[in-house]
C-alpha cells in the first residue's frame, strides 16, 4: 500500500484545485486597441486619440482622454489647459486600491518624459473639466487648449465619445 | 534506496495530505461560512432615503425582485459614467429576455446630489434609479451596505469623493448575492445577472 499517500495527495489536490482557483480571484485587464484617430504634433510632443464623452444628463464634470508622446531630449510636464465649455481644466490622477476609486487633482501636473508615452484614459489619469458650460453631445468634436511647460498651449481636439467609451476607437464600445 | 530516505518521502508525503486537508477544509467549509455571516448582513440597516422616481427607499426595497446597488456621485468623471455605461450593455443584452434588472445607484454625496440632479443623471442607463438623502441616512446605509466614501477636499472649497466602486447584486429575498467588480467583462457578468434572475 505504498502508493495510498501519493494517490491520497493527487486526489485531495484534485479536490481543492478548484477552491483555490477561485480564491485567486481574476482581475479583468482591459487593453485598448490602438487606433489611428486624428493627430496633433507640437514641437517635440504627439497627441492621439484625444476622445471625451457624452455627459450624462446635468453631468457637472467630464473627463478628458488622449495619448501624449514625448519624442524629444527633455521632459515635459502637462500643467492643465483651458476649454471654453468648462470653467477649469485639471489634470486628474485615477486609481483603483481595491475596490476603492480613488481620484486625485495632480496640482504640479502630469510629467511627460523624454522618450516616453503617457496614456491618459479611463481609470487612470484624465482631463477634468470642472464647472461644465454645456452638455457634451456624441458625435461633436470639442476642442481643449492643453498647457505644457516646454511645449506650450498645445490645441487638442476632442471627439465626443458614448457616455461609457473606453477609446476613441468607434468599434469598441 | 535505503529505509532511511524512503521513510522521509513518506513522512513528506503525508505532510502534503495533511496541508491539502487543511486547505480542503478552510476553502471549501471555513471560509465560504465565515464570508456567509459577514454578508448576510449586506444591505440591513436602518437607512431611509428616498429615489429620484419620489418612492422611499429602506433595506424593505431590495425585497420582491433581485436588484443591483451601486454607490456613486454625480461629480464622478471616469467610474460612474463608465460603470452606468456598462449597466446600459447588460440591459441591452437582458433585454433579449425581456428582463430588466432593478439597479438603485445610491449617492455618496448628497450635499451636492439632490433628487433632481441624481435623477436626470442615471435617466440615460435603462433600469436605474438614483437614492439620495440626508447626509446621516446615506451615511447609515454606507455602513449598511459596508461600503467606503470618503471626501477629498480640492481647491476653492471643491471636493472629490473616493469610494468603493463594485456592484453589488441581491436576489428577490433582499439577501446579498455577489458583487461584480469595476470593469468586470460582460461575458462574466451577464451568467451572474441570468443566474440571479432565473432567466
């Protein structure tokens, strides 16, 4: 009866494979198709992708979103901008710990490395347009002036997405 | 192989059974019971706020059909909206069944969202009402409901709100049933939604 113990461990790691599969959890990864919309290159900087959403009806806020490159030597820093369908424009950190969303206002701005992309999309950094002027309708294009420290105003638009876009990309939804 | 290393394979053998036991025992028995009486009291309370459509809303409405709650706020750039957005998919596709599902999505700030705002805010997302109230009965259900919100303060007086951004699902009994995490895929979500709604 030497084999009992081995085969006892293989039948019981059968047995609690399952238990311990689910009590690893999965954590859904979503990963945005890239996608050619339209382009804006200021001095060293290359901004794509730039998409906001349709407000919710009496939305007070909208988020903003676009991919920034930096393909130059220096670093750069997105400061802010301004818009003239929101009071203010802020530059907005996003993360989840746990199941907690927690938002924060990135006062110093969002550093833009040399040689690097920054995403700024849903649930992580993002535009906030504070003090709304007017409902954003999908299908208009909307237009930000975002300010740099090195590069300047950079005049970015904004494709004005579904409420729940993800990308500006027009399959996804 | 002499005796003496054959006894030792056996005596780690046996630790395995004896660790797989233990696992077997917390995984399928300890836990799931402990995790029962933490969430059988999700959603009782004694809160009483009121929704947008003008009905009370106390831990009594989650009784009569299974329903969904989420705790949200209308200064809300990125979760709130996406999330409704994602509520409108599941609604869409239920709608093949000619379901709806019941979701109450409760403002963690009613100092800024009353009634009003709350309501031309989730009209757009088929099936959702908005729950607000005074700031002592949303904070009795965030307790009811074990969820956390807390304010951040910003400049000029502004102010965001961080908070737990999951779903949470109750069947017909008002019992807790699961939560659906942000962003979870809809092919995951909507076997739950079926499951809870018998359909």
């Amino acid at each position: 009866m030497k084999l009992t113990p081995i085969l006892t461990v293989a039948l019981l790691g059968l047995a609690a494979a399952p238990a311990l599969a689910e009590q690893a959890g999965h954590s859904p990864d979503h990963t945005m198709p890239a996608h050619e919309a339209a382009s804006v290159t200021q001095g060293d900087l290359t901004l794509t992708g730039g998409f906001t959403r349709a407000t919710l009806p009496g939305a007070p806020v909208a988020g903003g979103f676009v991919t920034i490159t930096n393909a130059g030597n220096a670093d750069d820093v997105l400061t802010g901008g301004q818009a003239t369908f929101a009071a203010e424009v802020q530059v907005h950190e996003m993360a989840m710990e746990g199941d907690v969303m927690k938002m924060r206002h990135l006062p110093d701005g969002l550093p833009i490395p040399a040689g690097s992309s920054i995403d700024l999309k849903p649930g992580s950094f993002h535009l906030m347009f504070m003090g709304l002027k007017q409902p954003l309708t999908e299908g208009e294009t909307v237009t930000v002036d975002l300010t740099f420290e090195k590069a300047g105003t950079v005049t970015l638009p904004l494709a004005v997405m579904g409420p729940g876009a993800k990308s500006a990309d027009h399959s996804a939804h | 192989m002499n005796g003496n290393a054959f006894r030792l394979i056996r005596l780690a053998l046996w630790a395995l059974v004896g660790a797989a036991l233990l696992a077997t025992l917390w995984f399928q028995v300890l836990s799931p019971r402990l995790n029962q009486e933490i969430t059988a009291e999700i959603g009782i309370g004694d809160y009483k706020l009121e929704t947008t459509d003008g009905s009370s809303f106390t831990a009594a409405s989650l009784k009569g059909e299974p329903s969904a709650v989420f705790f949200g706020f209308t200064h809300c750039p990125d979760v709130c909206p996406t999330t409704l957005g994602d509520i409108s998919i599941w609604q869409e596709d239920l709608a093949k069944d000619n379901a709806t599902l019941r979701v109450f999505f409760i403002s963690v700030d009613p100092e800024r969202d009353t009634a009003q705002t709350l309501g031309d805010y989730v009209s757009w997302a088929p099936g959702v009402v908005g729950v607000t109230g005074t700031r002592a009965e949303v904070d009795k259900a965030l307790k009811a409901f074990k969820i956390y919100a807390r304010k951040v303060p910003g400049e000029n007086g502004d102010y965001s709100m961080d908070h737990t951004a999951y779903v949470m699902l109750f069947d017909a009994n008002g019992r807790f049933d699961q939560v659906i995490t942000y962003q979870e895929l809809p092919e995951k979500v909507l076997p739950k939604l079926r499951k809870l709604m018998n359909l």
